[in-house]
C-alpha cells in the first residue's frame, strides 16, 4: 500500500561555484557587527509530499527528481530528507 | 530562409526575434508554442528568445527546457538545423543539456543592461561567417543572470576546440572568461548572452546583430 511520505530537498551551489547571494548575506552580516561568520551560503529547499511503498522507495524517487528538474547538477548539490 | 521562433510563457523578445528575422534576411517566421510536438516542416533556423520563461522560477530556463517543443528543438538540431538560444535561450539550452555549463547570477548581483563591446572569437561558425573578417561588434545585454559557468576542464574543451565564438571586451556580469556565446560540438547550436535581435539596425545603436542573422542565412 502506497502513503505519501512528505519530502525536504535542499539545494545549494556546488563548493566552487561562486555564491554571489552568499557572500552579500555574510558581507552584510560582518557589517551588522557579527565579524565570526563565514562562509554563508544561500540555498532553497522544497518540500513536497510523494506516495510511496516505504521511505527507501520514497528516497529514490526524489532523487530522480532532483536529478531531472530540482537540481542542475552543473552548478548545485541536494540533500533529501524522507519522513513517514 | 524559414525560421521559427519558440514562444514559451514569460517569453518577451519573441516578436523582436521575428522582426529581426524578417528584416536582415527577408526570412518566413512562424511562432511556436512551446507546448507544441511538430515543428514546421524545412526549417533552417530555430530561435530561443530571450525573456523569462516560466518567471525563471526554481532556475532561468528549467522549466522551458522540459517543454515539449524541446525535444523537437533537439531532434532538429541533430538533423542540422541552426538553433540559436538568444538570453534567456542561452539558459534554456544549458538546462536542456544542448551545451555545457550554466548561467549563475551576476557577480555583482545586479541586472545589466548596456550596450556591450564584444569579440568575434571564431568567424569560421554558421553564426559569424558573415563577420567576415571583423572582430568587433557592439550588441545590448539585459541580464540578471548572465555569468557564464562552467568547469575548467570544460572550458579549456570550448576555448580549444574553438567553441567560444563571442568574447566581453569588458566583462559586465563576471562570466568565465569573459564568455559571451557559444556552439556545441557540432556547431549547429549557439548560445549567446547579449541580444543581437535589439541590434540589427543603425536605429538601435548598432547593426552588428544582422551580420549574426545573414550568417545563419548563408549557411542555410
């Protein structure tokens, strides 16, 4: 029996892509007065809900979604988190 | 010469494109509806305009490029048919996998839109052989995000297998190398970032767009 395992997938720029928005956040935060941050990096995460067998089954799925539309793996890693 | 130009939701130099068309090689320009699964018959070019498919919701161009029209665009492009991704085009077509790399946010964050001086690296391609021997051309770009990436393995495969065909004199938007366009390996598909579709006429400021448009009619 399928049930909808609710899906988190984070997104962010691959380790050497510059991240423009990163840098602003934390250019902006070292003028706030918080001069210990570093490397802030901006990503988005999407969550969504995705019936299932069982969250392994679920996890593969939403992989091959990252793979096809969520992420251009050119530019950006993903992180999925499946939950019953 | 018969050209298409791909219109898809968020699409805004579509018309642009066409007028271009018709105007610097008295080419028959029919409009596509990106949901469509046949392109006309006996094209010789297919335009991806610029604008913001799909609000470039999520990434510019990951959307447009699942559209259906797009694996028509492909097939046609395999057949030898002329694509050409103008803008927001360019992004498309890297979503789409037709050529290497991405288009990341501009360096400074900021949208640009400026005339731009820029190098005519390779005049040997379908799209440039009308430069004919000219290395300048001056060309609009309207880009939030425009940075050419992509890795260095990558890029030194484009700039020696003379793939890189428009250079930035004077980088707008921090793309690699100052990469301003480029074609697959087979040479059919081009990507360029500035707009030769807003100069293709002494009235816009410059001309230098047309040469890109009666290249691609010679060669049809």
């Amino acid at each position: 029996m399928t049930t909808p395992v609710r899906a988190v997938v984070h997104v962010f720029l691959k380790a050497g892509v510059l991240d423009v928005q990163g840098k602003a956040v934390e250019n902006a935060l070292h003028g706030l007065g918080w001069a210990g941050v570093s490397g802030v990096r901006v990503g988005r995460v999407i969550e969504f809900d995705i019936a299932a067998e069982n969250p392994f089954e679920a996890e593969t799925a939403v992989k091959a979604i990252c793979e096809k539309l969520l992420a251009n793996p050119v530019i950006e890693g993903y992180r999925v988190e499946v939950a019953p | 010469m018969k050209a298409a130009v791909v219109v898809f939701p968020g699409s805004n130099c579509d018309r642009d494109c066409k007028v271009a068309l018709e105007r610097t090689t008295a080419a028959k320009v029919e409009m596509v509806w990106h949901q469509e699964t046949s392109l006309p018959a006996a094209l010789d070019l297919i335009v991806l305009p610029g604008g913001f498919a799909f609000g470039d919701y999520l990434r510019c161009g990951a959307m447009a490029a699942l559209s259906p029209v797009m694996a028509e665009v492909r097939a046609a492009a395999a057949r030898g048919v002329a694509v050409a991704g103008i803008c927001n085009g360019f992004q498309v077509l890297c979503e789409a996998q037709m050529l290497p790399g991405a288009l990341l946010r501009n360096a400074d964050l900021k949208y640009v839109c400026r005339n731009v001086d820029l190098e005519v690296v390779n005049q040997q391609t379908r799209f440039t052989a009308a430069f004919a021997g000219r290395r300048e051309a001056r060309m609009t770009v309207g880009n939030g995000e425009g940075a050419y990436f992509a890795d260095e393995e990558t890029l030194d495969e484009l700039e020696g297998e003379g793939r890189v065909v428009f250079r930035y004199r004077d980088n707008p938007n921090g793309s690699a190398r100052a990469i301003a366009g480029i074609v697959d390996e087979t040479g059919n598909v081009l990507g360029i970032m500035p707009h030769p579709d807003r100069a293709f006429e002494a009235e816009l400021g410059s001309a230098d767009g047309a040469l890109l448009f009666q290249s691609i009619l010679a060669s049809a």
